[in-house]
C-alpha cells in the first residue's frame, strides 16, 4: 500500500524515517560555517538539496529509493539547517551553492545530479546557471527563479503550521545549535524575502538538462511563473505530479520518487 500523508499530520507527529547508516559522513568547512554531508550508496551521484527551512533528513524516502536503483544518494544540510552551523555570514542563494561545490570538491566529485526541493531547486538552477561542467542535470520541485512567482502566502494553513511545527522539533533534535533557531529563522527569512530575482537571460543562458516540477496544488508558486520557467530555460521538461503540493516528496512519496528516478534514468 502506498504511503500518503496527505495534511502532514505523520510528518507533524514522527518526523520522516531516520536516515540509514551513511557509507560516509563529514563535515565541510566554508565561510566561517560547518556542512554536513552524508553519503549514501555508491552508484552514480545524486545530489539532495532541501527546503528553506528543512534539513537532509527529509529525504529518507527518497535516498532509499535512489540506494535501491543503485544510485550514491548525498544528502547536504545547508548552513544553519540539520547538522549545519549557521556562520557569520549574510545567506544567500550563491553562497550556499558556493557552499555545495565545497561539499563536491571535499567528496572529489567532478559532477553530479541534482534532486532540490524549493530552496534547493534554486540552488540547484544556480549552479547549473554559475558551474554547468558540475551538474549533470537538475530535478528541480517547487522552484521559484524570481519573487514575482510567488503566491501570497496563507499562514493560518494548517498543513503549513504542521510543517513548521516539525522544523522546530526537527532543529532541537538535530542542530549544534538549538538555541539559534530563531535567528536561523530570520536569516532564512531575510533571505527568502529579498532572493531570487534571476531575470530571463539568465535562466536562458542554462545548457544542463533541466526538469521544473511541481505539484498540482503547490501553495506557495504560481502555475504562470512554473510555466515561463519552462519556456525560457532551453529544452526545460515540464513535470505536474497529480494531486501534488510544495510538499509532495513528503506527502505522496511513492509518486515523486518514480518521476524523479525516471528523470535520472535518462542520463543513461
């Protein structure tokens, strides 16, 4: 039976399944802050790159998937995020791709796929944007190149109040630094209101095969901003999971992992 978790409620209450044993786990010193990186697997190299205000953790469902089809999943947590150390510098989107090719280089990985989720979509395009020769092709769920994408946000939703709820939780458990989760809030919330704003010829200057992918009732992007990025980003592939919202790796894991391995199978 195929697990769904629809509202969250499951992940609100038991977070998602622990991470297994990592064939290699380290830690990544990079502008003044500690990445952590954990390796899973050994088949070809699958980079995954969280939300905003998740942590590598979540991508449990996924790096079993990826290890069953024999692919080397790595799962990173941006600084401030899961095992991470915020640092002293201002966030933004080019520094934690920055921060992703120190984790590669650390790792001796000339190249990789990329698998992000929101914020790490957009990592992930911004990589493919500054260092095309490092990424294979990008999986991108639930990006947004530009803040004009960006749909008015409904705080009293409680699928979004689960979400947030499990992120605390999540960075008492997990973080060297529990007592700075309000200021890694902020920061991430500075960041997240001022960033990105890649205009069009930036995104058509992109040469790394590239999927936009979104769930069908994603609360936070509009479907025209989704729409326009496949447009202007050359040969740009267009995946709508059905039912889906920004948080369907989580909610209807099954579905996002078979469109995601199907995307990775065709750099066969």
């Amino acid at each position: 039976m195929e697990f769904r978790d629809e509202d969250l409620s499951h992940y609100a209450a038991h977070g998602t399944p622990p991470l297994p044993t990592p064939v290699r786990e380290l830690r990544v010193s990079h502008a003044g802050a500690s990445i952590w990186c954990g390796v899973y697997g050994e088949g070809a190299p699958v980079l995954l790159l969280h939300g905003a205000f998740n942590q590598a953790a979540d991508w449990s469902r996924q790096i079993a998937a990826l290890t069953a089809a024999g692919y080397g999943a790595i799962a990173i947590d941006n600084r401030g995020r899961g095992r991470s150390t915020l640092g002293a510098e201002p966030l933004s989107y080019a520094l934690e791709a920055e921060e992703v090719l120190a984790v590669m280089d650390a790792l001796e990985l000339p190249a990789a796929a990329i698998v992000g989720w929101s914020d790490g979509a957009i990592i992930g395009l911004t990589l493919a944007m500054r260092h095309p020769q490092r990424v294979g092709r990008v999986f991108a769920f639930g990006t947004v190149m530009h803040l004009d994408g960006l749909k008015p946000l409904d705080m009293d939703d409680p699928v979004l109040g689960r979400m947030f709820n499990r992120v605390k939780l999540d960075h008492a458990r997990f973080s060297p630094e529990a007592e700075r989760f309000d200021e890694i809030a902020q920061a991430v919330d500075r960041m997240t209101q001022a960033q990105p704003t890649y205009d069009d010829a930036a995104l058509a200057a992109i040469r790394v095969p590239v999927a936009i992918v979104t769930g069908e009732s994603d609360e936070f992007i509009t479907r025209e901003h989704t729409e326009h990025l496949v447009r202007v980003i050359p040969g740009a592939r267009s995946i709508v999971l059905s039912g889906g919202t920004h948080f369907a790796l989580l909610q209807r894991p099954e579905e996002f992992n078979e469109a995601m391995l199907a995307y990775l199978r065709e750099a066969v």
